[in-house]
C-alpha cells in the first residue's frame, strides 16, 4: 500500500467561526489573520494506491462554481486537484473510490465536474453513509449553505452512489471507519493501519494543530458540545497510541502526533506524511 498527498489549494474562512467561542487573542498565534479576520486554510486529501484499488479521501472545493461564489473565498495557491494526482502519477479516470468525509462543498465539491452532472471520477465508487446523506439532501437551515445540490445528487443520479454500513465490518480492507456527530451528522474518518503506524485522517473533527485543545471548536460546527466530548475521547486515544492525524485543513502541517501533559493532551510533533512513508 501506498499514500499519496493531493494538495487541491487554500482558501479562506472567517477566523472567528473558525475557533467558536475563544478569543483571537488567542487562536490567532497559530493561525494569523488578514485585514479581513480570514485565516488561511488548506484543502489537503490522501489517496491511497493498494494493487487494483486507488481510493481517495475527499477532493476539495472543485471549480465549477460562480466567480461570485468563489469570491467569498479566495482560493489560493498553484495546486490543483488534478495536477496533484498527475504528479503522483496518477488521473481522475484512475480513481476507484472516491469516499467522502461528509458531504460539505470544500470536502466533496471536485468530485463534480460541472453543473451539467458530470462526475469528475467517472470509474469510481462515491461513499458516503445512508444517515448523512440524508442530513445533506434535507439539510437543516444552519448548513444549508454548505450542502450544495449540484456537489452532491450526480453522485446518486449517475448510479455511483455507494452507502458504508455502520452495522458491518469497513468495506475497505485498507482502513476502518470512524464516526462522529458533532461537526455534522455521521461525519466519518477513515483510521489507516500503515506500517508501524496508524494514521487518521482528521477532517473536520481536528481542522489544524490550533485545534488540539478540547474548546477549541469550529462555530460551524451543529452540535458543538458533542464535537468537546468526541474530540476529547478521541484525543486521549490518540495520545495513549501514538496515533499519526493527518490535518485536512491546516494550512502548514500535514501530520501531528499528540501528547498528554499536565494541561491535557497537546502537540507533540509536526511533520510531513513523507517521514513515514
């Protein structure tokens, strides 16, 4: 088995809706502002080449959206989604699996490739799960916006639409799944046995390093109280196994290993993934 990084850009986010209820004063020594209060954020995916099966994990904001749609978020940077699968070698038409984290438009947005219904992964499967797509197909009033139809109904009109079943074993022999509710509904998080190692891709349950401590939650988040207490047993577990995060979203580190310390479970060591490649 093999990882791959796909770098697909940056983008901005409202620094204040970024980490909830803590002050700039403090988030802001990890992640600096513009004049605007936007911090920079990362839209980081991981593929993983096993024999016949490519699987990759999330895709970024895609481009087919409005110039005033993108406007509000001023993408960055000279990645993209499909020249950084070229530079592992690899194209869209290549993709076998296309699993999503969950279903909001900076995580499943390039997995559309336009307004007309095309799929960006004409050979792949897309998985989500039953429960969280039906959160996303009737969306409460809070992430309406960030369920966009035109991201998401292609996947099942097209009869690509694949649903894991929390009730059975992973159907990926590469990695287990892991569920969590407090970002938003059954958000899932791909738990990857590598090597030595295990390696789990964060998401939206730990955005960036200033994330780490329990209170530091987004204001996205719909149910903020439950993504303390999931991230709490999560970051415990994550420090008594030495587990390796991959960050989704922060805009320098790709990997952390947490530590626990007089003040709770902290940083430990940044890196990028190809330390332990």
């Amino acid at each position: 088995m093999k990882l791959h990084v796909i770098n697909t850009g940056f983008f901005k986010l409202d620094g204040g809706a970024m980490f909830g209820v803590v002050p700039k004063s403090i988030w802001q020594r990890t992640n600096p502002t513009d004049e605007n209060n936007m911090c920079q954020w990362a839209m980081r995916c991981l593929l993983i080449e096993d024999g016949e099966q490519l699987i990759l994990i999330d895709n970024g904001i895609g481009d087919k959206q409005s110039e005033k749609f993108f406007s509000y978020y001023y993408l960055s940077g000279d990645d993209s989604l499909h020249n950084s699968l070229k530079q592992s070698g690899f194209s869209a038409d290549d993709v076998t699996d296309m699993f999503l984290t969950h279903l909001h438009f900076d995580h499943c947005g390039g997995g559309v490739k336009n307004n007309a219904g095309e799929l960006t992964f004409e050979n792949a499967n897309y998985w989500s799960n039953k429960d969280h797509w039906q959160w996303a197909i009737e969306p409460n009033p809070r992430e309406k916006a960030s369920f966009m139809k035109e991201n998401i109904l292609p996947m099942e009109e097209s009869g690509h639409l694949k649903f894991v079943d929390f009730d059975k074993p992973s159907p990926f022999s590469q990695f287990d799944v892991l569920s969590m509710d407090g970002h938003t509904d059954k958000q899932m998080l791909p738990k990857i046995k590598y090597k030595e190692h295990t390696i789990v891709f964060a998401a939206d349950l730990l955005p960036s390093i200033g994330h780490i401590p329990v209170p530091y939650v987004m204001g996205y988040d719909t149910r903020p109280l439950l993504t303390m207490i999931e991230k709490a047993d999560f970051m415990q577990e994550a420090a008594d196994n030495n587990y390796v995060l991959f960050l989704e979203h922060d805009p320098v580190n790709e990997c952390c290993t947490v530590k626990h310390t007089d003040r709770g479970v902290r940083l430990d060591q940044t890196f990028p993934l190809k330390e332990i490649l």
